[in-house]
C-alpha cells in the first residue's frame, strides 16, 4: 500500500480558501487517491476521489499533478463546519482485497 | 434514510461480557467493512464480506472478535469476554464493489464502546 503523508494539522479563518496536500511518492499505477471527512464521533464521509490532473465537486478540488506522486485537497472560502479531520487515502479500489488505509489525517481547525 | 446504520450507537460494558454490534448497509450493496478506531487515529480495518461471504478476517484483532453477514444484508460484530483496551469507535461502511471500478465506500455513523 502506498504511503501518505499530510500535516497533522491546519488552522484557517473562515471565507478563506484552504489547501491540505498529501504526499504519496510511491503511488502505483493502478492507485486512485480519495479523500474523506470526519467529523467527531461521526464516521468519514465521501469527499472527492481522483486519479490525475482535476477533479472537483460540489464540495472540493482535487489537484493531481502529471507525476501523481502528491495531491491537494482544495476547500474553496472554509465555513466553522468545515472544522473536521481529513484523510487522504491511496489505492486501487478496483482491487478485490481493496480495504481503506487511514493514516493520522489532517486536523482542520476553522475560526472566526 | 438510506445510509449505512449502526446500532447500538453507544454501548458500555463491564471487563469480560460480551457484545455484540449491529450494522445496517446501503441497501443492494454487496460488499461490507468493519473498521475500529481509537482515539486520536485514523480507522483501522478489520475484515469484510462480499455478500455473505466473509473475504477478509486476518486483520481481526483477536479470536475474541467475530463478525457475520449471514444473508448478505446486515451485518454483526461480535467481541467476547472484552477487554479495557477494545474500547473505541467500531465503524461499518458499504459499497456497491465492481470489478474495474473505483468503488467509493460509506461509512455509518459508528458504535461507541465503553469497556470498564
């Protein structure tokens, strides 16, 4: 499974743009990078899931650059709800065995 | 509400007994993931089942936990004769798996352990 490596934490003022990147330099060719959200004592929720260059949703950006070896989760103008912890992830979810590999996340903090 | 559920949301529990968690998945989903997640750390996996065939249980902590899917719906989580250190966060999440496709998982909203 390839490793990840985030901040353990952010803080932001609300209405700002924030950008969580995650480091995964030995990304598979097969691997998909996905992000969750999580809010205390809820489970993760479905951000955004890519494989390279943009993908972007209703709730977020997710920039892929050509070598896929990091990625940024984009939160365009942050509100306080968006205080959460953020997870990157990477894999092959097309892989039969394929099971989430959580790491320690990315702690967000939105003030004020 | 069409999400995945789990219940009982909070359990606590005294040293030895045993409990048992339930989980609910988005309905037609064939494949179902229990996770457990302790303070301050991301989830961990712990087994799976595609229908009602359990694919994956090495990852289980010990052979005091047990899961099943017996109808390939709903889903429990068994731990017998529990200890303090099984407390934490026991999560379930579903996903409609195709082979070739980047199947997305749902996480439900957890069942809280509480071991005296």
């Amino acid at each position: 499974l390839a490793k990840t490596t985030q901040p353990i934490s952010m803080d932001s003022y609300e209405g700002q743009e924030v950008n969580i990147t995650c480091s995964h330099n030995n990304i598979a060719t097969n691997d998909y990078i996905t992000w969750y959200q999580q809010f205390p004592s809820q489970g993760p929720r479905f951000i955004i899931q890519g494989y390279k260059t943009k993908v972007t949703n209703e709730v977020a950006s997710l920039f892929i650059p050509a070598d896929r070896k990091s990625s940024t989760l984009s939160l365009p103008r942050v509100s306080l709800s968006d205080t959460a912890v953020y997870y990157c992830l990477v894999g092959d979810p097309s892989n039969s065995g394929y099971a989430l590999n959580f790491g320690k996340g990315t702690s967000l903090l939105v003030t004020p | 509400d069409t999400g995945v559920s789990q219940n009982p949301r909070h359990k606590i529990t005294k040293r030895g007994q045993n409990v048992t968690f339930r989980c609910d998945p988005i309905s037609e989903h064939n494949r179902l993931y229990w996770y457990r997640q302790t303070l301050g750390q991301g989830p961990e996996f712990l087994t799976y089942f595609q229908n009602e065939a359990q694919l994956e249980k090495s990852r289980l902590l010990s052979d005091r936990f047990s899961a099943e899917r017996p109808k390939g719906s709903f889903s429990t989580l068994e731990i017998q004769r529990t200890e303090q250190g099984d407390s934490a966060m026991y999560l379930c999440a579903s996903s409609q798996w195709t082979s070739g496709r980047a199947n997305t998982q749902y996480f439900g909203p957890g069942t809280r352990l509480t071991v005296l």
